[in-house]
C-alpha cells in the first residue's frame, strides 16, 4: 500500500462572519525566500481579551434563531416555549454589557492553530492569559477557578485562571482560535464511555443512546446543542472531539468516511438523535420536546480493541467565540447585537403562577406548597439564603463538630447559586441557580436537623432527595437554568453576605427577591418531576 497522508479533521470552509479589531500588531517580514507573520505578543493578549468580554455578553445569531423557532413551534410545549422566552429575554439583558448572559461565567479556554510561518517570539500561552485575566477583572464575571494548596485544601485563585490553552501547529501564515468560556454544569455533563465493537450496529447504537440520553438531564441548562462523538485515536482525542464539535466548529466537515480516516458528520444519525432527544419529553427544563437545539455525531477512526464514545453539550450560555489572525489584521467573530429582534411581539400565553410568601414561618410555607401538584409554577417572593457547594461543606462541620445547624438554614428556603461581580449601581451581579445534584449528599441529615426544607436550584437529583423530602416533609423547587442575567435585574432586590464572607462567591449570602420564577419538581409526598418523566 502506498503512504497517504490525510488530514483527521479536513474541515472543508469557514462562513463565520468576522469583525476586524485593529490592523495593528501584525507586520510580514522576509527570511530568505519565506515570508514571516511577525505578532506583537499585545496583539494576543487584545483578541483574548476582547473575545472573552464579547461571549460573556453575546450569543451567536444561529443559537437565537434556534429559541425563536422554539417559541414558533406549535408542538413545543408551554414549558418549552417559557424557557425559551426566558432565554431571549436574558440575552436581550446580557448584550447591554453589564450582567454577563450567566453567573458562571465558566473556565476559560483557548484553542489555537498556530501556523508554520507565524511568529511571536515568546510563549503565547501567557500573552492569552493576560487578555483573559483583564476581562475577568475589568468586567463583571466570576472567578471560579480553585487552586489546590495540599490534596484537599484550595482558594479561589481571585483571577479565573488558570485557563486551558491548547495551540497547536499546521501549515499556513495566519493563526486561528476557537474561545470557549465552560462553565461548570455543562462541562459536567461531559460523558465518556468506553465500549467495543458490538455497539457498532442500528439497533445497539440506538438503544444506546435511548439509555444515555437521561444522563444529561437538565442540570446543564437546556437546551442543549449535543455532540455525540463515536470513535477516536484515544480517549483524549475523543472528548476534545466532542468539546469542539458542541461548539459547531466541526459544523464543515465531509459527511462521508474513507479509507485514509477522515473524521465526518454522520447526518442521518444527527437527525435519529434528535428525535431521541425530542421523544424523551424532558424537554427545555421542566417537560416538552426541546431537551436539544441540534445534534452533531462525529464517526472518527478506532483502534480494533477500543471503541470510545463521548458526548457532551454547549449549554444555553452557547459561549464560544472563533477569532484569527492573518496579515491583514486582527479579527474576531461578530455574534448578535440585537438580541430582542429575535423576541415575539407577545410573550407565550402560561397559565397564572402561584405566587408564594417566603416571609411566613417555615411551617407555613410547607402547608402552602403541600397543597399543589408538582409542575406546578410558582412566583416566589421573600427571603432566601444562598449557600452552594462548600458552604454546604462547611454547615456539615459545625453538624459533626456537634454545634447546632444556623438558625437561617432552618428558617429559609435555600437557593443552591454563585452570583457574579456586583455591576455600579445594580442590586445584583447575574446570579442564576447552580447544579442542585452536588448537594444531594447533605439533604438528609440537614432536613433531619431541620434545615434546607425547601431547597432552589436547577437540574434533576437523586432518589435520595425524592426520599428526603418524602420522609421531612420537604421541597425542591426548580428554577430556569440560564437566565442569570434577567434574574439580577428583575427578580432579586437586594444581595447581603450573612456567613463565610472569605468563601468568596461561595459564601453564605441573604437575598430579597420578587416574582423569582420556580416550578414543583420534588414534593412532600414522595413525588418527582424527572423520575415520572423516566417511567
């Protein structure tokens, strides 16, 4: 057999409108018969941190048109149809500029394929990182990076780095970039399964994806836009695959195989998937069609013992953002300016909400709640303590050290959330709700000591949960996953640190809100919204 040599991704164009940011930085010099494109290292910390401030802020036009059609769609449900007026809404807050389209405003990462004769002259990872660090300082976003001191104890890095940087070498003069910013729920929902060849027929395959597609649920944010990557030189190779693909940058790939391994789109199986997605009926959040935008399956080439499956998601926070660098300048991908072009002239009918005071004793507001069906909608007004992950760590000591829970615990809902930096002026930074199944390990011992009887968050959660509060007598109520903008601006009226204020967006805070949209998902009688949409 004769030597071929194929490229693995043979991405075939690239429509991607750009934006020109400055002619400056760049210069073509001559070495011998080549010619060199010379970058100030300033011109890569400039487009890091231009295209990290614009995908806080704005989404691409494609994944608006998406939630209109949504709305648009006479078999979306209600539910579908209220998130994703939500999310248009959101976005119309975000572009504004000053509450980013969601309170994780996630890890930031950077791929880059830097060509032959492209030069910078230094280590362009540290250039990115500086343009990174200036938005998250300059802006409004939140630093969620933990650096570990031992093996178990960590602090904020107080500058959301570190990011992930990859750059990688081909042929060419100009330097091109894909910038993401991934927050910690739908990275979460990142799934690698390692499998063989007896997967590799319609039936298995189907059934496969049947059986998977309910470990995504909705703790991402839905909807979402879903890569399904089947194959892969290694692991590794596998999940950047997916990462890549979730974010539409292997949307112009050949959509046929051959024998030299060329990664391709696999259309048919893209529209199979979707309509697994659809026929789920988990739907954008709280029940219907919209569980997923779209599909992407990548098939790659497999070593004949390995058989690598990943999938993954670009959650309703759709953050990424391409940019390049050629002779002619520095540029940068042009995402929406005009967010509420894409909102209906009347929002989506809904049915009235229940409207609930959070300012009764707890007692009261149990009885209240106890009274109606789960998907139920509410409209919350009152007080909430906020407390996530390591608060929740912390609460547990005190529990263990033999202390008595927080009387706040015991005498407020708790809403599982980290916000952003607070904007001049503004009550709130964008302060969205967090995964809740990352607290499920606490829910009984604390509802057995009275405390998180209602509990706020988004995502679906364990049977342990459902168990909890059928046994306590407690509550998990869902919010939208995503419109943290929105929220900061129209539903939370005033924000106070009342425990662990060193935690950082991690400690214990108290805040006011009004009409703070929630459904029923998990009841006092045993009942859970996501469990009968599994049966």
């Amino acid at each position: 057999m004769d030597f071929r040599y194929q490229d693995p991704y043979p991405i075939q164009k690239d429509d991607t409108v750009y934006k020109k940011l400055t002619s400056d930085y760049v210069k073509v010099e001559k070495l011998g018969d080549r010619e060199i494109l010379t970058i100030d290292p300033k011109g890569l910390e400039l487009l890091a941190e231009e295209a990290m401030a614009d995908v806080s802020f704005m989404l691409r036009s494609s994944h608006l048109e998406s939630l209109r059609r949504i709305i648009d769609d006479p078999e979306a449900t209600d539910n579908d149809r209220f998130v994703a007026y939500n999310l248009l809404q959101n976005a119309a807050v975000a572009v504004e500029g000053a509450l980013p389209s969601c309170q994780d405003t996630g890890t930031a990462i950077v791929m880059g394929k830097k060509g032959e004769n492209v030069y910078t002259g230094v280590e362009d990872g540290e250039y990115l990182s500086k343009g990174i660090f200036n938005t998250y300082q300059k802006r409004n976003l939140r630093y969620s990076q933990v650096v570990p001191l031992t093996m178990f104890d960590e602090k904020n890095s107080g500058s959301n780095l570190p990011a992930q940087i990859d750059i990688y070498a081909k042929k060419g003069d100009y330097y091109e970039f894909l910038f993401l910013t991934k927050g910690g729920g739908s990275a979460n929902k990142t799934f690698l399964y390692q499998k063989t060849k007896s997967l590799l027929n319609e039936k298995s395959l189907e059934e496969f994806v049947k059986e998977r597609i309910s470990d995504l649920g909705t703790a991402a944010c839905p909807p979402y836009h879903l890569a399904l990557v089947i194959g892969g030189t290694s692991a590794e190779a596998n999940l950047a695959a997916v990462k890549k693909a979730s974010a539409k940058y292997y949307d112009h790939l050949p959509t046929e195989g051959n024998e030299a391994g060329q990664a391709f789109r696999d259309l048919e199986w893209e529209a199979k998937v979707q309509k697994i997605c659809q026929e789920s009926a988990i739907g954008a959040q709280f029940g219907g069609k919209y569980l997923t935008h779209d599909v992407r399956v990548i098939r790659l080439p497999r070593h004949a013992a390995s058989c690598p499956v990943g999938m993954g998601v670009s959650c309703s926070a759709d953050r990424n953002i391409k940019g390049k660098i050629t002779k002619e300048g520095i540029f940068l991908e042009q995402l929406e300016q005009d967010p509420k072009r894409f909102l209906p002239d009347t929002p989506p009918h809904l049915e009235e909400a229940v409207e609930i005071n959070l300012n009764k004793p707890m007692p009261e507001i149990l009885a209240e709640l106890s009274k109606y069906p789960i998907k139920t909608r509410l409209k919350l007004n009152g007080t909430l303590i906020v407390a996530r992950d390591i608060a929740h760590a912390k609460i547990k000591e005190i529990i263990d050290s033999g202390k008595p829970m927080p009387e706040y615990f015991k005498n407020h809902p708790i809403y599982y959330a980290g916000p952003a930096k607070t904007p001049e002026g503004m009550a709130s930074g964008s302060f969205g709700p967090t995964t809740a199944g990352r607290m499920d390990v606490y829910v009984d011992e604390f509802q057995s000591h009275g405390g998180s009887m209602i509990m706020l968050a988004k995502g679906n959660r364990s049977k342990d949960v459902t168990n909890a509060c059928h046994k306590y007598g407690g509550f998990y109520l869902g919010s939208i996953g995503g419109p943290a903008a929105i929220l900061a601006k129209d539903n939370i009226v005033s924000v106070d640190v009342v425990d662990f204020p060193e935690l950082g967006m991690e400690a214990v805070r108290k805040i006011e809100v009004k009409d703070f949209p929630a459904f029923i998902i998990s009841d006092d009688k045993g009942n859970d919204f996501f469990a009968n949409l599994a049966h």
